[in-house]
C-alpha cells in the first residue's frame, strides 16, 4: 500500500496457501516476533508453522496496522516485543472464532508492505515480513530529484574491511606479528585518509579485536550503502623470500556460484539489489536483473582493482603484474564492487618488520587510496561529489610497468624507508 490510506483492506496470499485445489488453510502457529529498524523502515519478521492466508490493513485517528491471520493462534511461548521506529506498541488478541489478531500502533503515519518466505530448508519454518515505511516516502526510491543531487553532491563511501579478528588471528609473522593487528592498523589509517579527501568518507567492518564472518562483512558494505569495499589483508607462505603486494577481485565462478545462492534464498530475493528487488520477480526475470547487477559490479571490481595494482607497484613490487581473481567468500557482493589488497608476505621478516612501522603503513594507504581515487576520478558515480567536480583532463596515469622495475632498481632491499611488499596466493 502507498499514500494515505484510511480503512482499506488489501487482502493478501502467503505462499503456498493451498495442500489441494479445494483444500482449507490448516491451522497456523504463531511462533514468535522479531522487530528491527533499518535508515528510514521498521521490519517485524513473524515465525510461523506453516503456510498461511492473512490480511492487513490500516486504521487512522490513531494511525495503526492491523495483521489478521485465518486460522492462527500464538504458541505458548510467544513473548510480545518493544517498539521500535516506527512501530510504538504492538497488541495481539483473538479475532473471530479462530483468527489471530496482531495490532501494530504507529509511532506515526506509516504504510506497510509485506510478503511471505517459505521455509529455506526442511529444519526451518515459514516467516512472514511486515516493512512499515514513513508515509509520503516511496520504500524504492533510490533519490528525491536531480535538481537535490546537483544541489548537494554526495560523498562516496568506501567501506575498509580489515581481515580477520578477535579469535581468528590470521598469518602470524616470525617476530611475532598478528595479521589481524597489522591489517586493523592498515585500515584505520586509510579510513584517516580518506575522511580527509573532499567527496569521500570511509567506514570500517571492524574497529576492535573482534571477529566477524565473511558474510557480514560485505553486508555491512551494502548496508551502508558503500561505492566500494575495500578488504585489507597480510599473508604468508613457507618460503621467506617471496615478495610482492597483490589485488584480487572475484572470479566469474564466484559470481556464478554467489549468483545461484541469492536466486535460491527467498530472504535475499526479498532485499535489494542494485537498487532493484528482486522478491516479486519470477525466476527468469530474476536470473537477468541479478546477472545484469553482478555483470556490472564485475567491470568495476577489475577496473578499480588495476587502479589500486599499479597505485601499488609505485611503492613497491608487485607479485604479478595483473589483477588476480578467486572465489573469496568477502567478495561476493552482488551490487558492490569488491576487491582483497594483500599487502605484504607477514612471515618474511623484513617485510614483517615495514608493516609493523606506521610510516611504512601510511604509504600503503596513500597507494591504496591513490588507486580508489583516480578510479572514482575516472568513473564518478551519479550525484557524487566526483561527478560534480570532474575535470576535464583524465586521470593521472600510474607508472607503466617499466617504470615500475626502474623504481624497483632504485630502492636497494637494505633502505629501511623502502616499503616491499609481498604476498604469495596459497594454492
């Protein structure tokens, strides 16, 4: 339902409504209520037994949302949760002879949009979603107009991920070295910096010693609505000599595989990506429109990937000279173009030594963000500040690979103000 709307009732389906074509609704138990708030919605997420048949509808003057669902009753441990945005109370009762009633009192005019997922797998059971939006806002409208973009240029949004954490400490180098600290010291001084560039800001995935999953951390990318995610890395290999900073982006396997899982799952279906929803789609439509979004967030990924590459090799070596590609699970955003920065081979010890030196970290920031600006330069997203401010020239080209070994020649491996970096995939 959009606008204001009074006394209407919009009677929808869950799925799966029917055991038969003339078949009753069985009866439904209402498990219990989870509320979340996200930037500008209020989400209740029911758990239920089985599949169901509802309606929902608004009443004004006090504004509320009433949940009416055929042949339902509440289990016996249901406990009624708090309020939250925009919900300021929630009541549930009988309603008829064997109906389960759920009123929704709105902290103010709110319209609700909802459907129903069906269990992912034969241990879980069916969920049916409540979204309540502010009245008057569109729950899909990506902006308000052109003219409020050209008048106020957003920043672009980098989200810093530093790998690893808490119990899970990554490489440890010979002198003792933590790849989790080292990566978390890294991130922190890109996020200074780039806080610092006009038209940019930085947020981080982790701020402590905290672990956190693969997945979450790119969902906290999307969450946040990032232009790019940035995943800071220190690895190691049996070898003490190998050297070289690498940048890897997903490969097309990846893609696929990630692709499969999101078509799969009917809770992501339900999310947005690339600013489109994809839970009223059919499956066709929506293989194409998640294809399209991960085609284009490949392109990016290998086009900002090269950048921070050759940002890289004006620092330091490089351990290959092109952007490397795997199936790592922090690189699946859908909508997010992702890339891994390895910076340096923990496990040797003199690179151990330079990452463990602040002012060796701050050059590998600078290059870091060298990369990600001159790409931002390049291809400024619509409404950006970058978009705003291009200049006609194009972006300052990084040194070509010859003048990489020429500064490689330069930079003997005993100066101590010399940042090598390495990283050796593992096989």
């Amino acid at each position: 339902m959009r606008g204001t709307v009074s006394n209407t009732l919009s009677r929808l389906l869950g799925a799966a409504l029917l055991l038969g074509a003339g078949a009753s609704v069985r009866a439904v138990d209402i498990q219990a209520l989870q509320v979340s708030m996200a930037a500008d919605s209020t989400r209740l997420v029911f758990d239920v037994s089985g599949p169901l048949d509802y309606k929902l509808f608004e009443i004004g003057n006090p504004d509320r949302v009433v949940l009416d669902i055929r042949a339902a009753g509440f289990s016996t441990g249901f406990v009624t949760p708090a309020g939250k945005g925009l919900l300021k109370a929630l009541r549930t009762g009988k309603q008829g002879k064997g109906d389960a009633r759920v009123v929704l009192d709105l902290a103010t005019g709110a319209h609700p949009k909802s459907f129903v997922l069906p269990p992912p797998d034969s241990k879980s059971g069916y969920r049916l979603i409540v979204d309540l939006y502010p009245k008057g806002k569109n729950p899909r409208e990506a902006v308000k107009s052109v003219s409020a973009l050209a008048a106020k240029p957003r920043s672009v949004v980098i989200a810093v991920d530093p790998g690893h954490g808490g119990v899970d400490p990554g490489a440890t180098g010979s002198s003792g070295a933590h790849e989790k600290d080292i990566t978390l010291a890294v991130a922190r001084e890109l996020k200074r910096l780039i806080d610092k560039q006009p038209g940019m800001s930085a947020v981080l995935t982790r701020d402590g010693d905290t672990f956190i999953a693969l997945k979450e951390r790119y969902q906290k990318a999307r969450n946040a609505k990032a232009d790019l995610f940035v995943s800071i890395h220190a690895d190691a290999y049996s070898s003490g000599d190998a050297r070289g900073s690498s940048v890897w982006m997903l490969s097309s396997r990846g893609a696929t595989s990630e692709a499969a899982h999101w078509l799969a799952d009917r809770e992501n279906r339900a999310d947005l990506v690339g600013g489109v929803s994809l839970d009223d789609k059919d499956n066709t439509l929506a293989a194409v429109l998640l294809d399209l979004s991960q085609g284009a967030t490949l392109e990016a990924s290998g086009a900002v990937a090269d950048q921070v590459l050759h940002a890289l090799g004006r620092i330091g070596p490089t351990h290959r000279g092109y952007v490397e590609k795997a199936n790592f699970v922090v690189l699946r955003s859908p909508d997010v173009p992702s890339i891994l920065v390895e910076t340096a081979f923990i496990t040797n010890p003199a690179e151990e030594k330079r990452l463990s030196s602040p002012t060796q970290r701050e050059k590998l920031a600078g290059a870091i963000l060298d990369g990600v600006r001159n790409y931002f330069r390049a291809t400024p997203p619509p409404g950006s500040w970058f978009a705003a401010n291009t200049v006609r020239e194009k972006p300052e080209r990084l040194a070509s690979r010859k003048a990489a070994a020429v500064d490689t020649a330069v930079f003997a491996d005993d100066d101590p103000d010399r940042a090598i970096l390495a990283r050796v995939p593992k096989s």
